[in-house]
C-alpha cells in the first residue's frame, strides 16, 4: 500500500515537473494560449468586486452627490431665469428695432418721459385649505359681522384656489398672476381681502399666446393664439395657422394682446412673459390649426407666493405735481 | 467535496491576490496568497494530489507574474514535494509547525522565483536586498495563513454538522504511526 502511494507520488511529482518544462519548451504562443485561458477565467470574479467597490464609493458618496446635484440644479435654475430674462429683453429690442425701422428715427434728440401709468406687483400668499376652512367657520377674523365682515368679502363659496389680497388693494377681475417671469393664471372673482385665481391648467383659462423662434436674427415672435387650460397639468394652444413652422420644445410667450385683459391693462405689459414649452405638436392633414400642446413653465401647487400685476399712476409723476 | 472546496478557495484566493492584495501592502510586502492555497492542500489532502494543485498555483503565478513559463511550476513542485515528505515523516498538524512550513515555503518560492525570472533578463537584484524582501513577504504570507487556518478551525467548530468526519477520505490517507 506505502509503495502504491509512493509510485503514485513520483508519477504526479514527475509528471508535474514535465508540464513545467513542457510548458518552457512550446513556442510562447501556445504557452500564452494557457495563460489567458487563466486570466480570462478570473474576469468574472474581478468584475463583481470592481462592481461591489463601486457601491462602496456610491454608498459612501450620496451626500456629497446629492449636494453637488442641487447645487448644480440651483445653477441650472438661475441661468435659465437669466436666459430668459435676455430673451425677453432681445425680443423687446427686436420689437423696438422694428417700429424705428418703420417709423425712423426722429431728427431731433428726444427725451423720453415719465409715464402716466406703470405696472405694479403685489406680491400674494396662496391661501391652503386649512386658511379656507378658519375663514369659512369665521375663526380667521374675531371683528364678526359687527366689524363688517361677512362671507362674501372673501369670495369663499368658490371652488378655485384663493390670494390673500382683494379689492382693497387695488385687485381686479382679469388681472395676471406671476412667479417670476412665469404666467401662472388670472384673477377670477375679487373679494374684499381676497380674490379667486384661475390657473393656466385650468378648463377655464383662456389667454392669448405667441411661439418665440430662434432665427438666425435672434428671436422671433409668431402670431397670436389662444392658450387654454386643458385641466390636467398640460395646455393646449389653439388657432396657429400651419403656416407657422412649429416644433416640439419651443417656447410659448404671452400675445401681444391679451383678449381676456382689461383694454387699460394692455399697455402695461411692457414684455411678454413666459407661458411654458411645447410638448407635443400635431398639424393634422387638412386641419386648419395646429395642434399643440403646451407644459407650463410653473403651477400652482410648485408655488406660496405669486405676483399680481396691476396699473397704478407713476409715483415719479405724482411727486412731479 | 475538498477540491470543490480548494478549487473555490483557489478561485477566491486568486480575486483577492487581484484586487484586495495590492491595498494591503505593507512596507513593500505582500501576502502570496496562491501559495497559501497550495499549502492548504499539503494540509487538508495529504496525498499525491497536491502536485496536481502545485501545477495549477504555478501556472497562476505564472499567467499573473508574467513569468517565465514553466518556472512557477518547476519551483513549487520541488517545493511541495520536500513539503510533502516533510509532513509525511514528521506529521505537521499543530499551527506553529505549518506556520513555519508555510513562511519556509513562502521565503524559498518568492526568492528562488525572483532569482529565476530576472536571471535571463541578466539583472540579478542585491541578493540581501532580495532575501530581506522575500523575508518580509514570507513573513506576511505566513501570518496570513495562520489567521486563515485559525479562522477555519473556528468555523469548523461552530459548525452544527461535523463535515470534516463525514467528508474525510479515510482510505486515501494512512498514518505511518497507526501500524
């Protein structure tokens, strides 16, 4: 049995020291041929561990990414303001060039004065249901009806989502409500100390709209449409003749006249402002209008706070007097 | 059931030799982890077998060293085979005789390979500065396989199941003393 076992040694001993020289004797490239049959043998087993180091480092890096992240979507965010804030500044120069083309430039140096009247914002609270609710059951206010205050002031039997500011401070049905440079909806109904708003999403909202082209001469204005809330986060915009050359992506700006603002309010939008982008475009055969539909820049539920604009008489003037 | 074992051990050993190895260096010394497997089979097989595992370590070496073809092989054989008439006649089983066996073997593969290798290319290192590194790669190689042999032996006694009993080839091994 000892000797079997030692016989056995020897061979495999031997026979491993003939791979050894074997292996020294072949040309290199059958030699090779073994080696990366091992190395690629060990691929599998390198690739797990390099994926298990990987969620390592991601495991241990979430902080700081998600730090990076917002900071760069806070960049992103504020670099897309001021682009569109040179936007509309090139379009109202565009607008400006054009009607000095038109007209010409006058001989003489003129001085450009004061205006009558200006637009002015008011910022507003977005009131919650909870506000809605107090003000309903008449906790909000302890002055009662013998201060004066009754239901009505508050426009609160409607169903649309209510500002804090009312006829008091000059609000009035139609007027445009802004986040930023956003158009987010108009007033409805004015109350005493607070007004109804329509959103932009809306079934009821109607204003009219312009698509802003990028030409080689900058951008360019088309021609007025209706902008309507289609009640599901998304708009549609109606009557753009195919004539216009639209594509997905573009930028839907507020009309150069606004059918549903008072004619006084007209001449205080200065620059138009920002509706939203296009998300789908659709000229189908034989139809006279585009189809389009339109993703709003802002709504309702992203913001607290939004701007109502309204006309006053220019300080300046009155100080003048 | 022990060279499926080995083999994955084998396996193991070769990813962490890869990946983990090189970020444990210390002082320029580095664990050999294949001879560590190779040593693990003279332990647990106790037979001829093992010159089948010195072929396979050796030609890991090899494939991962960019070795001399043949030379792996050729050292860890001659290696293993006084190794193995080592154990044969004196029994090696505590820990302190394997941990010296191991970082014997470690010190003699990790010099002897060096010297091979740069022979041919006629670039022959400091022969001290060579021991010295071999030393501490031996040194490192070893305490690397004691903690494993230690960590094993636990494992084996927290096991619920005796496998060691159940899977041990009684007929391949006889004891020399048990005549």
């Amino acid at each position: 049995m000892k000797r079997e076992t030692r016989s056995s040694e020897i061979k495999l001993a031997l026979l491993a020291i003939l791979t050894g020289i074997c292996l020294y004797v072949v040309p290199s490239a059958y030699s090779d041929r073994v080696y990366n049959l091992i190395r690629d043998a060990s691929k599998p087993g390198l690739i797990l561990v390099q994926q298990c180091k990987d969620w390592q480092h991601q495991s241990t890096e979430p902080p700081q990414q998600q730090a990076l992240v917002k900071q760069l979507e806070t960049k992103l965010s504020e670099l897309q303001q001021e682009n569109r804030r040179l936007e509309l500044q090139s379009l109202q120069l565009i607008a400006d060039l054009q009607q000095l083309k038109q007209t010409g430039v006058p001989s003489y140096q003129s001085q450009t004065g004061e205006r009558l009247l200006v637009p002015d914002l008011i910022e507003a609270e977005l009131l919650g249901e909870s506000s809605i609710a107090l003000m309903k059951e008449g906790q909000l206010l302890n002055q009662g009806r013998t201060g004066g205050v009754f239901e009505s002031s508050f426009v609160l039997q409607s169903e649309l989502p209510l500002i804090d500011q009312g006829a008091q401070q000059g609000i009035k049905a139609g007027y445009s409500l802004y986040a930023g440079q956003a158009v987010i909806g108009k007033i409805s109904e004015v109350g005493r100390w607070t007004s109804s708003l329509i959103p932009i999403t809306s079934v009821h909202y109607r204003g009219s709209a312009r698509i802003a082209r990028k030409t080689d001469q900058g951008l360019q204005l088309g021609t007025d449409g209706i902008l309507v809330g289609m009640g599901d986060e998304k708009c549609q915009l109606l009557q753009i003749p195919p004539t216009e050359s639209i594509q997905v992506g573009q930028e839907v700006y507020t009309g150069e006249v606004d059918r549903e603002l008072p004619l006084n309010m007209q001449s205080t939008l200065g620059q138009p402002m920002y509706y939203g982008r296009i998300i789908e475009a659709e000229l189908p055969r034989g139809a006279p209008y585009w189809k389009i539909i339109v993703e709003p820049a802002v709504t309702l539920s992203e913001v607290k706070q939004v701007s109502v604009l309204r006309q006053i008489v220019n300080p300046r003037r009155m100080l003048a007097n | 059931m022990k060279i499926i074992s080995l083999l994955m051990l084998c396996y193991l050993m070769l990813i962490l030799q890869i990946s983990i190895v090189p970020a444990g260096i210390i002082e320029g010394s580095r664990p050999n982890l294949m001879l560590l497997v190779l040593c693990f089979a003279l332990f647990w097989l106790r037979d001829a077998q093992v010159f089948v595992w010195a072929v396979i370590t050796g030609l890991i070496c090899e494939a991962f060293d960019s070795a001399i073809p043949g030379t792996g092989i050729l050292l860890l054989t001659c290696l293993i085979w006084t190794a193995f008439r080592i154990q044969t006649h004196f029994q090696i089983r505590s820990l302190f005789s394997r941990f010296v066996l191991m970082a014997l073997m470690a010190f003699l593969f990790d010099s002897l390979f060096q010297i091979l290798n740069r022979l041919e290319a006629k670039a022959l290192p400091d022969v001290a500065a060579l021991a010295q590194h071999a030393a501490g790669n031996a040194l490192y190689t070893a305490i690397v396989g004691l903690g494993l042999l230690i960590a094993f032996k636990i494992i084996q006694r927290l096991m619920p199941v005796d496998f060691g009993r159940g899977l041990q080839n009684s007929a391949v091994y006889e004891s020399r003393y048990s005549h």
